[in-house]
C-alpha cells in the first residue's frame, strides 16, 4: 500500500467518510487517497479511475450542500487538504493549494501580503469546490467574484482511457480547448472537469484596515406583512446604491419560532480613509432608517447558520474592528448539523405578493421547534460583480441585486419531512408563475435570474429535471461548458448528480 492511502483498517477512515453537512456519508467507500502533492494526485487518479471508474470523488472541505462527494455509490475519494500551501510565483502570481480552506488562505494571503480574496467568510469551506464554483462574500461588492480574480489554474485530468492522469496549466492567456478548460474553471465548479490542485491570482485587491460591523435584531412581535415589505424594500435600496459598495449586508429572515430576524453589515475601510467620524455619522444614519421602519435591538439569540455572530452593539465605536478582528468575528460556520439548501438570484424588489408569500411561510407552524432554525437569508450582491459581462466567466448572473438562500437545519433525524416540505413549498409557492423555480426565460418583469452553482440543490432535477436545473445555474453560458466537458472529460469520471452534462 502506498503511505498515502486509507481504508477500513485504520482508525481515522471513517471520519474521512463525512461531510460538513450530517446527512452525507459515503457507506460504500473502500479506500481514500490522502494526497500530498500533485504527483500523487497523478498516481491517485490513474489508480482510483482504474479500479472504480465514475465512482471516484474528489474532496476538498467536504462542504457541498448536496452528496455529491459523500454518496453510497462513492468507492474512493481523492482527499486533497494536505495540498494547501500559499505563495507568490514570480511568474504567476499569488498561489493557492486547493486543499486551503477559506481561513487559511485568509490568515496567509493577509499576513504576509497583506491581501485578500473577495471570498466567503466562513473559516472551514475548502477552496477546491469554492474557489471553482464562483467563491462570493463580504467583500465582494468591493471587489467582485473570487473567480473575477482567477488567472491561472493548475489540474489534473484524465482525457482518454489510453492517455494516464496529467498535470496541466490553464491561464486567463491559454488558447483553444485550454482557454475553455481555465474559463470552466472560473465557475463551472467543482468536480466536474479534473483534480484542481493550484489556483493562481497575477493580483489581488489590498485588504482593508478596519470594518465596522453592525448587527440589527428585529423582534418577530413587531412584525407583520406591512413592516416586512418596507424592510425588504429599504434592503433592495441599499442593495442597489453605487455609493457603498464596501459595505455588505446579510438579512437572515428567520422563521418566526426563532422570534428575530437579524440582519448585519460589514462596512469595510480602506487605510486611507482616516475619517472614522464620518463612517461612524454614515452607520448612525443607517440605524436611523431601519429604526424608521422597525425598532431594532441588539441580538439575544444565537444567530443562525454560518457567518453567525453574537455581537453586543449597533452603533458605537465598539463595533469599529481592525480588519483581521472583524474576519474572525464574522468566520463562523456554524455547527455540523443536517440542512438543505436552495438559492435564487434577483435584479429587483420583492413584489407585494412576493412578500405576503415569505410572510406565510416564514410564520407557518407545521411543528414550530423543528423550524426554529429555518430562514430565507437574503444577501447583498451587485456592485463590482455587475461590472462583468455575463460571459466573462461562467456565472451569467451579472446584473443582481440579491442573492437568496433558503435553509433549514436540523439537529434531529425525526425532523428532517417537516424540514424538508417546508423549504420546498416555500421555494416552489414563490416562484410558481415560473414553473416553481426562478428561471428568468419564463418571468416576463426580468427579475429572478436563475440559481447559484455553489449551493446546489439536487431537488430542482425532480422539478425541471438535470438539463433545466443546469440552466438555472448556467443559462447562456452552459453550452460552452458541455463543449468543455465533453473535451476534457469525455468518459465522464468526474459526475455527480447535476454535474455539466455532456454535449
Ligand atoms: C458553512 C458554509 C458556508 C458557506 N459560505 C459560502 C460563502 O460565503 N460564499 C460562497 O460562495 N459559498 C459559500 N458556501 C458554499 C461553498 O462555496 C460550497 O459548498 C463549496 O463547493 C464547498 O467547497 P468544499 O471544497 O468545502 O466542498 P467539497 O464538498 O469538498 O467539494 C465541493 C465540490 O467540489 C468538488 N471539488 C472539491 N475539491 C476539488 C478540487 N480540488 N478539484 C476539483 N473539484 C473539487 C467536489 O468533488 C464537490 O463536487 C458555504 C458552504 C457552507 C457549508
């Protein structure tokens, strides 16, 4: 055996079996590859493909939303987090392993270059599956999509049966089939095409001195539809402004059984901007409109899911931290429990329906307890990421202003029907007069605009099947992918249930 495999024989095994998320484990699987370098990812690949075929999974952080690396038709798993060194290339760039997770490229990338990667904030995801499948965050009004910094990208493929697993180097100057296999990469996501093992950045935005971070508690008590539809509204507003894109904002509307919705944004300032006072005059301002709307206090309650945060203040200057400070605040991923996820992506304001529709859902009592950890968290989004063309990379998404996840968690099995009916009638219900799923072909107001890639949802293929769920995270630019795919990986090793179809 060669030192960097496990199996059934050693006690860490299966702990490798698991994913973030409770509900995925990969029962059958007989041997797991802990890769230390690209060689051996090489090695690994060749022999895994040999022995077990499509069947052969790649993990990075273990955090997809769906099971498609954790499943019972899993033999062997290509485990890459030992491949997880930073740097500077003089020729490429700043580089990332694959294998990091967002903290660790976080702490590196800041400390010693003083940089940062417009990426999630949650410390655990892993960068293999993040970075590919697009990588958004509290900087990303700032600075745009991780992947709108991507330059070159190292990986491991296998193009025929006869030809052995290979390392190649795809970059934003590739020509022909490379320059669609390096454009895949920059959100076709992960899984998909080969082994990511290196990413690189030729830049990347400098990181800012501090962040203020505001924190909003709303009392379920206070609100009814009227009071829901006037905050959504003053969020599309703030949302849509040209003036503060350093500040994002996250609006977790919890189920009411929680009994607060919450809402916090980070406003990040740059070291040359020395006037605190106004910053600090700016957040006042900002508490005065929501106080305008809803009365608003500080957080009682755990906040839920990731990113969660506890904090003790709204607008005093305690809640101005050093940029690193306000990171690590913000950098919770949130227990390991069972949850399921769906996403939607929108360029205007709920309507008043819309808005009566989240109400009901969000106040239903199907079995209160098991809800009390579900909530439609609607993010920020716009800004820089709308300065791309929608062909630029694969997320077609380009002219949003939100965008909405949907979750449930549970910590009991028992729980998971009610949970899961629930997410579902919720997503449906909304977007019904387009066939239960945001797809902008059949919404004649142009505002939903399909799903994100990163937070997959293995449910939209029993509502429109693969090839209409593909759509939805893809739109226009899914044919380029299919052509992609079924040049770099024709026998389809790399598959999972919405995996990009061949042509
Ligand atoms: C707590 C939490 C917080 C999150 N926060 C954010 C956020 O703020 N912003 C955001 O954009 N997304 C966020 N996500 C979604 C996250 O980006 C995706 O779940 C991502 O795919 C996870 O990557 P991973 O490597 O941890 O997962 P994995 O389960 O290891 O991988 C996910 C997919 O990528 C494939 N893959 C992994 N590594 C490689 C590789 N090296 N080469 C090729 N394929 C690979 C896997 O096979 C799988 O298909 C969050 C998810 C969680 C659970």
């Amino acid at each position: 055996m060669k030192k960097f495999e496990v199996n059934q024989g050693f006690p860490q095994f299966q702990s490798f079996l698991q994913g973030f998320n409770r509900r995925w484990f990969a029962s059958n699987c007989e041997v797991v590859y802990l890769c230390q370098t690209t060689r051996d990812v090489e090695i690994a690949l060749e022999e895994a493909i040999s022995l077990y075929g499509g069947n052969v999974k790649i993990k990075s952080g273990g955090h997809c939303y769906e099971n498609f690396v954790f499943n019972e038709e899993t033999k062997a798993i290509i485990d890459i987090t030992s491949l997880n060194d930073v740097g500077l290339d003089p020729q490429k760039g700043y580089y990332l392993g694959s294998g990091g997770s967002n903290w660790s490229s976080f702490t590196t990338l800041f400390n010693t270059f003083g940089k940062v990667l417009p990426s999630g904030s949650c410390y655990s995801v892993g960068l293999g599956g993040h970075i590919s499948g697009g990588g958004y965050g509290l900087l990303s009004r700032l600075h745009g999509l991780t992947v709108d910094w991507l330059t070159g990208v190292e990986l491991v493929v296998k193009e025929t049966n006869s030809k052995p697993a290979h390392t190649i180097y795809v970059s934003k100057e590739s020509t022909g089939a490379e320059q669609d296999l390096f454009w895949a990469q920059c959100g076709g996501g992960g899984g998909n095409f080969g082994v990511i093992t290196k990413y690189f950045f030729r830049e990347l935005p400098e990181a800012p001195a501090k962040a203020y971070i505001s924190a909003y508690s709303f009392d379920w008590t206070d609100v009814r539809v009227q009071e829901l539809g006037m905050l959504l509204s003053w969020f599309a507003d703030f949302s849509r402004r040209e003036d503060n894109w350093n500040q994002f904002g996250l609006l977790k509307l919890n189920h009411q059984s929680a009994e607060e919705i919450n809402l916090t944004i980070q406003t990040a300032i740059d070291k040359d901007e020395v006037s605190y006072d106004l910053h600090d005059q700016s957040m006042k301002r900002l508490s005065k409109e929501l106080r305008d709307i809803l009365p608003h206090n500080i957080p009682r309650k755990p906040i839920i899911g990731y990113g969660a945060y506890l904090p003790y203040c709204m607008e005093s200057n305690d809640n101005l931290y050093t940029y690193y400070e306000a990171t690590q605040t913000l950098n919770l991923s949130g227990p390991n429990q069972y949850g399921k996820y769906k996403s939607a992506y929108m360029r205007k304001n709920f309507s008043n329906e819309d808005v009566e529709i989240i109400f009901k859902h969000l106040t239903k009592e199907p079995d209160n307890l098991a809800l009390n950890q579900s909530l439609l968290q609607i993010d920020s989004y716009g800004g820089k990421i709308n300065t791309f063309d929608s062909t630029a990379t694969p997320i077609p998404q380009r002219d949003s202003i939100f965008k909405l996840q949907y979750q449930s968690y549970w910590s009991e099995e028992k729980n998971a029907s009610v949970c899961l009916k629930w997410i579902r009638d919720f997503y449906t219900d909304i977007y019904k007069e387009y066939g239960c799923v945001p797809d902008p072909n059949h919404d004649s107001s142009s505002n939903v605009d399909g799903c994100y890639y990163n937070y997959p949802d293995s449910d939209l293929n029993d509502i429109v099947g693969l090839e209409g769920a593909m759509h939805l995270y893809f739109l226009e630019n899914l044919d380029r992918l299919k052509s992609t795919k079924q040049q770099w990986d024709p026998n389809n090793y790399f598959n999972s249930a919405q995996s990009i179809p061949l042509q």
